[in-house]
C-alpha cells in the first residue's frame, strides 16, 4: 500500500471510531497532572481498573506532590502493591516527585525530553501525558494500539517506539491522542487480543485482517 493510501485509510479509520466513540476518555481517574503521572507508573503490567481503585485510597494518603515526595517507601509499597512490581513502582513514584518539586518547581514538564527523565517514566507515560495535559499531537502505543494498528495495516510489528513513528507518519497529528483512547476502548469491546468480533466490527471493510 503507498504512503498515501495508508493516510486516507487512517483517516477513515479515525473517523469511524470517532462516530462509534464519540467521548474519548482516558481511563485513569486523576485530578492533578501529577496523579496522572502517577497512575499511569502503576499501570504498568495491571489494569486501569486496579488503578483506579489503588489510587483511590492513595490519593487521599498523599493529597499533595510534597507528600509523595515524603512518604515512607515500605507504607507507599504496602498501599501500591495490588498493582504489581510495587517495589519499583513506588520508589519511582517518590523519585519523580522529588524531582518534579526540585527540578521543575512541582510542575510536570511538557517536552518528551524532560518527561523521559523523571524515574520510571518511558515514551507511552510521556505521550499519555503531551496529549491528555498539554493537548499536544501525541502517541500512545500501548498493547491495544500495536494490535489494533496492526491488524489495520497502519503499522508494523510490536516495537511500541517504531510503531509510534509509524503513526505519526499517517495519523491526523491534532486527532492521534483521542484516537489511542478509542483504540483501548474498541479493543476492550470488539478487536480483542482473542477472539475478536469481526462480524460486528465498524472497520471489517477497511480490515485485511478480517478477510483472513
């Protein structure tokens, strides 16, 4: 397929889910940029809905970046724990928030640059935070998003970092936030990793991978 018949597929693709999704939303439950920050280290390998319900409780533990900075490292692992790996997850977490208060005044940065040298933040955390806070043209690659894309044939391979130049290669930059949203919410509901409902899918005209 030629680059510009994979940017009019896109498009459409985009289009779609926007009529199917019209609310793109992320998931996660925050207030404040820097809980954003935060719950996004925590889901990493855990749902967004054990997320959640961890968060619950934390954010009202540390209500402020100063407290996260504070904290005990064994009472934020014990509260962080039902997320997984919470050793690593919650010595980031104080780590950024030192950082945040003495290197960027207690405000999360809005460059990839600067984002990607907080503890524990990688390109999907930076992305997530560019598009959801900043309103900027961002990439979130996460698993639905490379299934997803790739089945579509907007992408290749499972390199989160390649497909994401993919992407940006073909997406509408101003539309690609939102549509990452809409990727997890069609591939929790229709392009599932197992078993994915082809017969009722939106995109089954536009998808090569449904007339496999």
């Amino acid at each position: 397929m030629s680059a510009l018949a994979t940017k009019t597929l896109a498009v459409e693709i985009v289009d779609r889910l926007e009529r199917v999704y019209p609310e793109a939303q992320c998931s996660l439950v925050y207030e404040k940029p820097y809980e954003l920050l935060i719950s996004v280290r925590l889901s990493a390998q855990c749902t967004d809905a054990r997320v959640n319900i961890v968060t619950k409780e934390l954010f009202k533990r540390y209500p402020t970046l100063e407290s996260f900075a504070e904290a005990d490292l064994s009472e934020l692992e014990e509260i962080v724990k039902p997320c997984g790996l919470f050793h690593t997850k919650a010595k980031s977490i104080i780590g950024l928030s030192k950082m945040l208060l003495e290197d960027f005044g207690g405000r999360v940065p809005d460059t990839m640059e600067e984002l990607l040298s907080l503890p524990g933040v990688g390109r999907k955390t930076a992305n997530l935070i560019l598009g959801d806070v900043y309103k900027k043209p961002a990439i979130v690659t996460d698993t639905h998003c490379i299934r997803i894309c790739g089945r579509l044939g907007l992408s290749e391979g499972s390199d989160p970092h390649r497909v994401e130049k993919q992407l940006s290669e073909v997406l509408p930059p101003e539309r690609s936030s939102d549509f990452c949203h809409r990727l997890v919410q069609f591939g929790r509901d229709v392009c599932r990793a197992r078993k994915p409902l082809c017969d009722g899918c939106p995109l089954k005209d536009l998808c090569p991978s449904a007339k496999l």
